[in-house]
C-alpha cells in the first residue's frame, strides 16, 4: 500500500511518470522505500530545502502506525 502511495505522489510531481520506480525492502520491523525519478526531476520530488520529501515521509509515518511496521523513503540518485 506504501509502495502505490509514494509511487502515485512522485508521478504527480514530475515531468516524466515513466521514469519512476519504487523499490520495497522488507525488513524484521521496517520497510524501506527506494524511489528513482528520472535525473531531470529529482529536485522535483525533494522539493526546496527537502520540503515535498519530509511532506512525503511524513504521510508515510501516518499510514505506517496503525500496522506498528516503520516505513522509510529514500530517494535515490
């Protein structure tokens, strides 16, 4: 379910949706989400001074605390 969520924000924000990818690694009490974007929009989905990547996180953190499972995003390069 995290892993359509952050793929559905990304695509909102950048100008070539085909370029984004999200990754899921499942761990014991953690899931790690990577998101690539094309390298035109990366500052896209970070935002200035990190802002659209915290509001991103921060949805995540809410979704994740029923389930009691930590999510985390990492955008990668």
């Amino acid at each position: 379910m995290e892993r359509d969520l952050v793929e559905y924000i990304a695509k909102s924000l950048v100008d070539d949706p085909a370029a984004v990818t999200v990754n899921a690694i499942e761990q014991d009490r953690a899931t790690i989400l990577e998101l690539r974007v094309g390298p035109d929009d990366v500052g896209k989905v970070i935002g200035k001074h990190g802002r659209i990547a915290k509001a991103i996180r921060t949805i995540l953190s809410a979704t994740s605390s029923p389930e009691g499972k930590r999510v985390s995003l990492e955008i990668l390069d």
